[in-house]
C-alpha cells in the first residue's frame, strides 16, 4: 500500500516518462548528452538515457542529475530500488534545482544513511563528454517546451517575439534567448540604468529605433529585434559579438575588437551562447 501512495505521489508531481529536456544555460556539450539522454529514454532504453544522464550530471549537471533520479524512481525503480533516485534527487535540490526539490518534498520520507554508496559509480568516472556542435541551435521543441511552461502572460510576450522576429529577418530562438535574458518576459523591467521592457532598451536605443513607448511590448519587441537585426548584419551574423553589442554597445565590442572585458558582459554572452548554442544566427524561418 506504502508504495502504492508513493507512487501516484510521483506520478500527480511530475510524470516519470521522457520529457522534453528543460531549455537551460548549461554548456552545450552536456545539453547535448541530455537530449540523446531524451531520445533513448523515449525509444524505451533506459539503460542508455541512465549512462548519458549520468555522463553530463558527473561534469556538473543539475538537470542530467534531477533526470537520472527520475530514472531511479521510475523505469529503473527495479535495478536500484528507491534509495539512488532518493539521493540523487535530494543533492539536486541542495544545490539549487527547483523541480528537485518539488519532487523530493513528495518523498516524505528519510534519506538512506551513507548517502554516497547508494550514488551510481558513473558519476565518478572520467568519461569525457562529446565536444559542442558550435552550429546546432537549440532545438525548436525544447523552446516550445520551455514556452508552454511559463506564466500565462509570459507565454503572451513569448509567442509576440515568435510572431515579429521573423519579420525582422531574426531567428526567433536567438530573440526569445535576448528577452529571457534581458526581462525575463516581463514588460514593466526596469534596469538601474535605465533599461525598459521586455528588451531592455536604453532610452538612446529606443528612440534610435522609433519606440515611443519601451513599456508598450509589441513597440518594445519591434524596437529591440529592429536593433539585433541591425547588429547580425554589422557582426556577419556572430552571435558573441552581437550579444556583446546589445549588452555593452557596439562602440564598445568595436573598441576591443571582440567581447569586451567586463564581468557582466561575458557572463551576458556566455548565457546567450549557452541559450542559442550555435556560434553563427541561423537565417529566420518565415
């Protein structure tokens, strides 16, 4: 009966089938490994999404650890019973991730003692992960995964910049990447330097590309994708330089010749590289 009840716990908190991997800034190499994680689990071979989770959670992964618990707790409930999933998922949450958390509050029960014997020995190997594919873009279904989960009026100001940044000759995965950057998808942002909207225009910005009103989403998002599509042509199309633009200014990546030296901006580039993946914008699809 005890795991009957747990059971449907898990299954009412988060199902235990293969889901669409979570649209993260985690680097791209191990991103990578999760959606093949993805594909085989999906094809019902879970051995082999355990070692591909397992492969990118031991070079730091929090969400190949959160799906390898889930793997423990489900489909490979039988090999390693509940206790590895158990203590996966609960060092998941320490360090931070969410739906962890979510899911370990379902539990309601002790961890096992000695936490580290019940973690999978793949986590202590080397096995190196495959270099990054630099001219893969985030897939379309993982960002349509990540859409369908935000707040409802996010969804509204997502699907927006879905709708324009065609038309502005800009892929849209490389626009929803700025604005969940910038804003977050919210339109009342305010930045202590006076960045506005959903795409953080600075007044100067703003007023360069014909925004009357940068609180107004649609004028916001017209404004900022006119300026990204203004700096893709400037860089040829490199996404750091641009990044590095619409963060710092293009006078200041064309000082450096490159992404400029600040803490902030090279984080700034680091996350939208991490977001679109490929080093080079894809042509819009109309």
């Amino acid at each position: 009966m005890r795991l009957f009840v747990l059971a449907a716990l898990l299954a009412t908190a988060l199902p235990l089938h293969a889901e669409v991997p979570a649209w993260t800034d985690e680097p791209t190499q191990l991103v990578r490994l999760i959606e093949r994680a993805h594909r085989a689990q999906a094809a019902g071979n879970h051995l082999v999404a355990a070692r591909l989770h397992c492969t990118a959670a031991a070079h730091g992964s929090l969400e190949a650890q959160f799906q390898l618990a889930r793997l423990y707790l489900g489909p490979l409930r039988a090999r390693r019973g509940h206790d590895t999933g158990h203590v996966l998922l609960a060092l998941a949450a320490q360090r931070g991730h969410a739906r962890a958390g979510t899911l370990l509050s379902t539990l309601r029960r002790p961890l096992p003692g000695d936490t580290d014997a019940y973690l999978p020995p793949c986590l202590f190997t080397s096995v190196a992960p495959p270099p990054a594919d630099a001219g893969a873009v985030v897939p379309h279904e993982v960002v349509e995964h990540y859409i369908a989960g935000l707040p409802r009026n996010h969804r509204a100001h997502a699907r927006l910049v879905q709708r324009l940044a065609p038309r502005f000759d800009v892929d849209a995965r490389l626009a929803l990447a700025i604005v969940r950057a910038e804003s977050n998808f919210n339109p009342d942002a305010r930045s202590p330097r006076n960045a506005m909207g959903l795409m953080q225009l600075i007044p100067d910005t703003a007023e360069r590309f014909g925004v009357r009103d940068p609180f107004d989403p649609e004028q916001n998002v017209r404004g900022g994708l006119a300026y990204l599509k203004w700096l893709i042509a400037r860089y040829d199309g490199d996404i750091a330089r641009v990044a590095g633009a619409y963060n710092a200014g293009e006078g200041t990546v064309d000082r450096y010749g490159g992404v400029p030296p600040y803490a902030e901006t090279e984080e700034y580039v680091r996350r939208i590289l991490a977001f679109y993946r490929a080093r080079l914008h894809l042509p819009a699809e109309r």
